[in-house]
C-alpha cells in the first residue's frame, strides 16, 4: 500500500511540473496498474509528458493552471476556486485502449461506456466479459464454470500460432479456422497442434506423390479429439486407409508397418520389379504387392525369390522359348517368361491374349483383309472379343471404300483399314474426328452407300454394322 501512496504521490507531482492539472481518477489507474506490474512508472511519465506537449504546457507553469504556491488558490481553503478536475472530461475509450490492447471496436465501446457509467474498470471489465460480443470475438475462451482457460492476449496469440502451424506444414489455415474453437474447448495449445501437423505431414506423404487426403483426415480427427493417437487410431481404421495403405491393417486392427515404412516397402518393391525388367504396376494390378505385403515378405526375400527364378530360367531360356513357341506360337521374351513364373496369371493372360489375337485375325480374314499378329495382339490389349472383330471387319467391308473416297473428296486423305480400326475399336480421337470430316463434307453421297449414321451435328455415331 506504501508504494501505490507513493506511486499516486509521484504521479501527481509530474503533472504539476508538467503544468497539467490535477488528474485524480487517472492517477489512480495509473498507480493500480504500476502497482499490478502491468505498467510501469516511465510510461505513465512519457504518456503525462506528451499530453502536456499536446497541450502546449510542457516546461513552462500553465497561466490556467498555476501550481499551488504561486498563486493556485487552495482547494482545501476555498473549494469554489478549485479547477475542474479532467476526470469529468477522460476519455474513456483511450485509456481503456492502453489498459486493455485486445479489445476491438466493439468491445472498447461497451468497455469504456460502462467505465464511463459506474467509474469502475474492474466491473466495466466483467460486464464486458459477460457480453454476447465477447463471446463472438472469443468463442471457447470460457469454461462451463465460467472461468476462463486464458486471457485475451493469450487467445489471440494461440489463434496465430494455429493459423503459422497449419501453413508451415502446407496447409491453408482458413481451412480449419473454424475448426479452432475445438482446440481452445479441448485445451489444446499451438504447439500440440503443430506436432500433430508434423506427424500428418511425415505419415501421410507419400515421396515423390504428394501428401494424400489422410494427412487432412487426420489433422480433422485431432481437432475433434485433441489426440493424437485417437486421431491415428481413427484413421487406420477407415476404408480411404485401406485403400492407400492396401494390406497393412491386420484383422486385429493392429499395422504390419508404419505409413513411411509402407511406403518404403512400396518404392523396394517396385524397384525390384523393375530391376529384372517386370513392370511393377502390371504386378500390381494382379495383386502381387498386396500379398507380398499381408505376406510380410521382406524386399531381400522378394529379390532373392526373383533372382532364383531369373537364374532357373536363364538356364534354360532357349528351351521355354521354344516350348511356347511351338506349342503356342508364342514368340515369348525371357521377361514375360520370368513374369510367368512369378505369377501364373500372367501365363494364362499370355496363352489367352494370344488366343483372342488369333480370332481377330481369324475374322479380319473373313472379310478379305489381312491383319498381321501385333496389330490383332494390341486390339486383344484393347479388350476386342471375337464377335466385336467380327462387327469391326464386317463394317469395315461395307463402309471402307465410302469413307475413304468422302474423305479424299475433303482432301484429307484416304481411310485405310488401320484408321478404322482406331477410329471404332482403339477409340482414337484424331481419327473420329478426321472421318467425320469427311462425311460432313459428302453427307448426302455417304448417306445413301453407307450404314454409318449421323447425329444433328453431323457428328459420327458409329462405324458398325447396324
């Protein structure tokens, strides 16, 4: 209590020196906060300084206002002649701005007109906090109970931490703004949240592919519980995992391995492959990633396995060539042979893919054309069965020779049989659009030769046999 008397004291003395007049109810705050160690004497000191600047009296004894002793009459022996004190004119709103830096537009005003209205910050201050404006600008800030998880500069400093944690492991802060309000319920500081950012960043970005739609799954199930191995429990658990992470979730719920080391395992795997000419991707796709993965076969297994299989049939690569070549007529390489033997389906693909060529040609033949093994083996890769070869080529009997003069007639070139077969069973864009070219220019000719129909554009429907 000495040293507020003493502070209140001090502080009286520097407006008198500065020639300012007796600011009571200002000292008083002044003196509460230095007192609070919320401010200090220098800066009450440069605030009175300036104002007195503002006012012109700096350095000099104010002819309004002269000091006590000098011909200032005395309050104490005649109240009458006593100036009028500031406080009757303080702006409210100025001092409470300097009291209180967080409060915004809105809240100074209520702030400083309830100061205003019972002269006492401390309760213009509660009512405050009590305001519906106050909730607006601090949502979560309070407890159930009514208490608050921080102050005011605090919650705006944890709200830019949220926002600097989020954009520095890429994400776009406006996305989860109002996501916020969970962390402050849930007590969580910026910190906290850009741990979980990291480790979304670190599980969930797959190098050299870019960060996958887990890494926002997860950031959302840690906003909603504030944990984050709840958060990675809940995302393991999820069909979008299942499908990034193929195979490693075990019917008990526990992982075969990290999500960085899945995809470690994921670029050996395929490097391996890929090292003993076999495409990883077509291996993929029959399932060989996902069961080595359930399989929980290391990539030293999976090369040793291939190296042994490579070795065997470079041993003997002359007479399996000659095997399928004989008896398929199958013009085998030593790759598509070392893929054979790692996964069967790719021999039966192999024996049936040649099968289907053998039928387009088969029908190509019918129609009068000749089409040699590699073409028929790609429309085979196309998924061409032997009745669509058999619609292709019948087609292609009656329309070609139409089509190819409608399009010289456009000065665009013949149609040869290989531009059909794009154009209808290759679904080649550039040769639709070239054909079409030609039927718009010799529409009515075409119409009465062909079986090709038109839509209102004059667009080509279709090339088949109706």
């Amino acid at each position: 209590m000495a040293a507020y008397d003493a502070n209140l004291n001090w502080l009286s003395e520097i407006r008198r020196v500065a020639g300012l007049p007796p600011q009571p109810e200002s000292d008083r705050i002044w003196a509460e906060r230095i007192d609070a160690g919320t401010a200090d004497m220098d800066e009450a000191e440069r605030r009175i300084e300036a104002k007195a600047r503002d006012q012109g009296v700096l350095g000099r004894t104010s002819p309004n206002y002269p000091t006590i002793g000098a011909g200032y009459p005395d309050p104490a022996a005649d109240p009458e002649a006593a100036p009028v004190e500031e406080v009757t004119t303080l702006n409210y709103r100025e001092l409470a701005g300097n009291m209180f830096p967080w409060l915004t537009s809105g809240l100074l005003s209520q702030f400083a007109d309830k100061w205003a209205e019972t002269g006492n910050p401390q309760f213009a201050l509660d009512a405050t906090r009590q305001s519906a404006e106050y909730g607006r600008v601090f949502p979560s800030i309070r407890r159930d109970d009514g208490s608050l998880r921080m102050n005011e500069n605090e919650y705006f400093s944890q709200q830019a931490g949220f926002r600097e944690a989020l954009a520095e492991f890429g994400h776009n802060p406006a996305d989860f703004e109002d996501r916020f309000t969970d962390l402050f319920e849930g007590e969580v500081g910026a910190q906290e949240l850009a741990q979980a950012a990291s480790q979304a960043q670190q599980r969930f970005t797959e190098p050299g592919q870019g960060r996958t739609g887990l890494a926002d799954d997860f950031l959302g199930a840690f906003f909603a519980t504030g944990s984050q191995q709840v958060a990675l429990e809940q995302v393991r658990d999820s069909d979008a995992y299942r499908q990034v992470f193929a195979g490693n979730r075990r019917d008990d719920g526990t992982v075969r391995m990290d999500e960085p080391e899945y995809f470690a395992y994921k670029r050996g795997w395929q490097r391996s492959l890929a090292g003993f000419g076999l495409n990883p991707e077509e291996f993929a796709s029959r399932g060989l990633f996902v069961g080595s993965v359930e399989g929980e076969q290391s990539i030293q297994e999976l090369q040793q396995r291939l190296q042994t299989a490579q070795d065997g049939i470079l041993d003997k690569v002359d007479e399996v060539r000659a095997f399928y070549a004989e008896g398929y007529g199958i013009d085998a390489t030593p790759e598509a042979i070392l893929g054979a033997f790692i996964d069967p389906s790719v021999q039966r693909d192999l024996l049936e893919r040649r099968i289907t060529a053998s039928q387009i040609g088969g029908e190509a033949s019918a129609q009068g054309f000749m089409r040699g093994v590699e073409r028929a083996e790609r429309l085979a890769r196309a998924g061409l069965t032997q009745q669509d070869a058999r619609n292709l080529y019948s087609s292609a009997a009656e329309t070609l020779s139409g089509l190819s003069a409608a399009t010289r007639r456009a000065n665009i070139g013949r149609v040869t049989l290989g531009n059909f077969e794009d154009a209808t069973a290759l679904s080649d864009a550039e040769q639709r659009l070239r054909i079409n070219r030609g039927l718009r220019s010799d529409a009515s000719r075409l119409s009465d030769r062909s079986t090709v129909r038109r839509d209102q554009e004059g667009s080509l429907i279709g090339l088949r046999q109706q």
